[in-house]
C-alpha cells in the first residue's frame, strides 16, 4: 500500500490490494491492451476495482472535487455507492437515506470509507437508526447499538462518558438506553443527518451524566427538546437539581417515563419547601421531598427538624429558597453548625458568621463572637441546637457578651446595673457554659469583660471567657477580703484590672491600697468594680488638687478650687462640709501622693489617734 502512496495513487487498501495487484498482473483486455506499463494504466486499474469509492472518500475528507470526471459534482449520488460486482456487496443507500449516509461520511473522515466494507457498514448502522425512527415508540425490536451510533459518527455517548482512560460503562449504557427510546418516538426527519443525531445523543447522554457529575451541562432547552416539554430556566434549575439527586449510574433517568418523573417530583418538592418558608401553615416538607429536589446531606429526621425551623424563620421565604442551590447554602450552613456540637477535638470546620446568618437567626454575629460560639457548641449535643429557636438563644447570648467588650471604663458604666440586667447577663453567661459566678462577683465578671480589648480577642472562645470570669471572681474576692480583713492579702494592680478596674498601676497603688485597709472602708464599699473605680476616679481629683496652695475654706473659694483642679471637688464630689482639718492639709498643704504601705503598722497607728488620714477623707465620700 505504501508503495501506491508514494506514487500518489489513493484508494488501495489492506481489503482491495490483492485483487489490485492481480489485475495489474492480468490486466482486463477492456481496459488494458498488453501489459500495464504505465502510471495511468495502474490509475486505471485501481478505478477500476474500486468504483466510485474514491468519490466517497473525497467527500468524506472534504475535498473538490470529488470527482475529477464530472468537477460539478458536489456530493455522492446514490450511482456511487454502487460498488463493483467483485466485492459481492450489495449497499441499501437509496434515495431515502441518501442524504443521511452522506452525512455519516462527513462525520467520519476518508480513513473510515476507504474499503466498501466499512461504506456498507455505515450504511447498515445508519439504516437501523433511520428505521427505529418511526415515530411510533415502543414499537421497535432491532434498536441500534453504541457500535451503530459511533460507527456513523456519533461521538457524544462516548465523549461524555470518558474521562482520561476511564469510561462510565453504566451511565454509557444508560444514555444509550434513553437514547433509543427517544429515538424510536422520533420521526425519522429528527434524526436524518449526523449533527441532528449528534445533538439528540448530546442531550440524552449529559442528562444521564448529570446523575453523577452536578456540573454537566443541560439546559431548558435541552430537556424541552428531550422530552418535547416547555420548561422555563427557572425551572430547569430545579430540575437538574432534582436529577442530580438521583443514582449516580443515571439508571432513574434512563428512560422517558422516568425522567419525567424525576423531573416532575422536583418541581413538585421546590413549590412544597417554597410554601411552607411562607407560611408554617402549610405542610412541612419531608426527607423525601428534599431528596426529591437533590438537596445532599438531609439524613435524618433530626436534619429535617432543623432545615424546616430554619425555613420557619422570618428572615428566610420562599423567594430566598426558590433556587435549589440557594436551599443547599442554608443546609450547608447548619449542617456546619450541627457538625460543632461534640467537636472537642476541632475536626470539623468551624461556621463562620455568615454560616449562622444563612440560617435565619435573630442578630449578626461580629467574627468573634462566632468564634465563641462554636467553642460553646463544643460542649454541645446536636440535640441541643437542632432547631433555630435554640440557636437563637445561644446566638443572642454570645453576641451580648461579646457587646460588653469596649476595653475602656465608659460613662454609662458609672450608673448601676438593675438587677433584671444582672440576671439577664448572668443568664446569658450560663447559658455559654460559664460557670455560676459566686455571691457578689458578677459584676467583677461583667466589668472585666467590658475593659477587655473591643474586637473580642480576648472572649472568642469559651475557654477565654470561662478564664476572664474565674480571674475576676477570684480578684473580686480578694478585693473584698482586703476591705474587710487588711492582714489579707494585698491587691496589686492585675488584681483591680481582673476585676474590671482601670486606671491603676504604680502611681497610685499604694494610695488605693490605703483606702481599703481603712477602717471605714469595708466590702460593701468594694462590691462592685463601680464602686472601686469611683475611688479611683477620687483619687485622680485629689491628686490634681493637692498642689500646695492653702485652700480657702469659705464654700465659693473651695468650688472654685475644686473646678480649676479637674471637677467640683469640693462642693460636689467629696462634700467638704464638716471634713477635718489634716483633710484640708491633705490636699492644700502637699503631700506624698505615693506612700510606701505598711499595712500592719498604719492601721494600728490610725487606730491611735483620733484625726483622720487622706485615706479616711475619701472613703466615706467615694
């Protein structure tokens, strides 16, 4: 064969070289006289033993012209399939399926029409496809076969299905199967050229596919042409969502029948889910009808109970749930949430903020306050957070908490907490996991989450949160005791500032030291860190007035001192009717602002004389 190539002379092939050969050897003495000496005598002989077959490969690699004998000629008639008596064939190209078999050789290239053979057998194939296409379904027993399609140039049933070197044998089959059954109930005009039945084979074979892979691609107008329906894009988004649902083999899809049902179930689910996130009136959906809509990851009951709760919010209605992908951005979310409870270990990916948003819950979540969230979800069983409503508890607590965090003493800070926003808190932070704080220290536990840093860092976990409050208890305590006992431990500044005090450190230490180891100074005055930040912000006055000027001790002098000193210290703050005279030494005369205690000994020395120290001016004033 090579050696005719080299020549140039075309149309010798594996199944026509030896008789070739043998009319070269014993030329026909109507076409050759003597013997074939001749480049145009072998020409002769091979269109001889070929035919029109030449014309056919021509046009089958797109070639003009395609026949050199008649140049205007533009495809093959059905004179050219007309092979020669030698090769005992006899092909059913007519005027009924001519055009259809040109096609097929269009699709297949000059390489897989260079034998009559292979002509024949595409005809054949073709054929079988044109007979099941009778427009009556059902009614066909010899349907084609994947060798049929393929050997016509239907590539899509194999294209689809091949990834690589692997092949989905079972969704090929399947594709097949709904291939046919199309076909059968087709006319034959919807199937008379290969790029006709390359188009229907596409469609059936991505429907399948999309069984298993959610990303192929099949549009309204795909099925509607599949399935002669008229589905809107909007509606085709449920459906492939729906087929998607399905087995991964596409054995649910394979036929008609069940396509439709398939399809027909997952509108039927959406406008079901759609109903009833606008109104709990109507009937809750199912497992069944989630799965109906291919929504992944509804397992149980205890998936749905929450999925429907989230749906029952009023920040989640039909129109936000109207797109499957949309519903499965809620499922996801909680399934995210739900995963949390138990997960002491961290296996699981945490929810973020916009996790429990897509829920439905009450309040936005700052990241931090997620964050802690999820820590407190981890002492938790799924059936603590498999609705909404609990969520929302434990949302608004976390956000409450993490609300008080302004690492700063604030105004509003100064007005007392009522006891229905004690309890409030005190509830919200059991509810978190914290534990009960003892008599008399949640406020020690709300002021040091208030003075700590604003974004949260330090409260974004539970095991962040449960330290603040033991370390403020434990200073609220210790406060207390020094107030009442001043052989007790002393406070130091990490103290005050774990109880929510600000503003204390080496500078003034000692001085409020002083005023708590007072005898006029006891726990009461210590209860709160309000009452112990109100020492604080006196002292700060004092020192600002103790410049070491005599003070004036008519009333008008004394406020106008206690004005241009930082504040009415005098007339408003300390009330100075009646406060002793070492008082007024105390803060005209000059004085050592910064002590060095001595617990032990001042008290007993203060409880010797009968004058006050600058620790007794302030206590009962503060």
């Amino acid at each position: 064969m090579e050696d005719f190539k080299n020549l140039g002379l075309e149309g010798v092939t594996s199944e026509n070289l030896d008789a070739i050969a043998s009319s070269i050897a014993n030329p026909p003495p109507n076409l050759i006289v003597g013997k074939v000496d001749t480049l145009a005598e072998v020409a002769v002989i091979i269109r001889n033993n070929i035919g029109s077959l030449q014309i056919l490969i021509n046009y089958a690699d797109g070639k003009t012209p395609i026949n050199d004998q008649l140049l205007s000629q533009l495809e093959p008639t059905v004179d050219n399939y007309r092979p020669p008596a030698s090769t005992n064939l006899g092909l059913v190209v007519n005027a009924d399926n001519l055009h259809a078999i040109n096609s097929a050789l269009r699709a297949v290239g000059g390489t897989a029409v260079n034998a009559w053979t292979k002509v024949n057998a595409i005809a054949q194939s073709y054929q079988r496809i044109l007979n099941a296409a009778d427009g009556t379904g059902n009614n066909t027993e010899l349907l084609p076969t994947l060798e049929d399609y393929t050997r016509v140039g239907v590539k899509a049933l194999n294209a689809v299905f091949t990834n690589g070197n692997n092949t989905d044998t079972a969704g090929r089959s399947n594709a097949l199967s709904l291939l046919n059954e199309v076909l059968d109930a087709s006319p034959r005009t919807r199937v008379a050229t290969v790029p006709a039945l390359e188009s229907l084979a596409g469609i059936a074979a991505r429907a399948v596919r999309l069984a298993r892979e959610k990303e192929t691609a099949l549009s309204a107008s795909d099925i509607n042409e599949l399935l002669k329906t008229t589905l809107t894009e909007d509606q085709m988004e449920v459906v492939r969502s729906g087929i998607t649902g399905t087995r991964d083999d596409g054995s649910q899809v394979r036929t008609i029948d069940s396509l439709n049902e398939v399809k027909q179930k997952a509108l039927d689910a959406s406008a079901k889910i759609r109903a009833y996130a606008d109104s709990i009136t109507n009937p809750a959906p199912t497992r069944t009808d989630y799965q109906n809509l291919g929504i992944v990851g509804i397992d149980d009951t205890l998936h749905v109970t929450a999925i429907n709760s989230a749906l029952a919010t009023s920040r989640i209605n039909g129109a936000a749930v109207a797109r499957p992908r949309d519903l499965q951005t809620i499922v996801d979310a909680y399934l995210r949430i739900l995963n949390e409870a138990g997960d002491t270990t961290n296996a699981a990916p945490d929810p973020t903020a916009a996790d429990y948003a897509a829920i439905g819950v009450e309040v936005t979540l700052p990241a931090n306050a997620a964050q802690l969230l999820n820590s407190v979800l981890h002492g938790k069983t799924v059936d603590d957070i498999n609705t909404v409503t609990k969520i929302n508890i434990l949302v608004q607590a976390a956000n409450a908490i993490h609300a008080l965090a302004k690492g700063k003493i604030e105004a509003l800070d100064a007005t007392p907490l009522t006891e229905e926003a004690l309890a409030r808190l005190q509830s919200q932070l059991t509810t978190l996991g914290v534990s009960a704080p003892p008599s008399g220290t949640l406020q020690a536990v709300i002021g040091a989450i208030r003075l700590s840093p604003d974004g949260g860092q330090d409260i974004d976990s539970l095991v962040k949160l449960q330290n603040l409050a033991t370390k403020a208890q434990d200073a609220q305590l210790k406060i207390n005791a020094y107030a009442d006992d001043d052989s007790k431990p002393v406070p130091d500044a990490t103290d005050y500032r774990a109880m929510g005090v600000d503003k204390i450190d080496g500078s003034n230490l000692a001085a409020i030291n002083s005023t708590l180891a007072s005898p006029t100074v006891q726990s009461a005055q210590t209860a709160s860190p309000r009452l112990v930040q109100s020492i604080v912000t006196a002292y700060e006055h004092i020192f600002q007035a103790a410049d070491g000027t005599e003070c004036q001790h008519d009333q008008q002098s004394l406020q106008k001192r206690g004005r241009r000193a930082g504040g009415q210290l005098c007339a408003r703050r300390f009330q100075w009717q009646g406060v002793s005279g070492l008082c007024r030494q105390f803060f005209d005369g000059g004085i050592d602002t910064n002590p060095t205690p001595d617990p032990a000994s001042a008290t007993a020395r203060r409880r010797q004389r009968s004058l006050p120290g600058p620790a007794e001016c302030l206590a009962p004033h503060a």
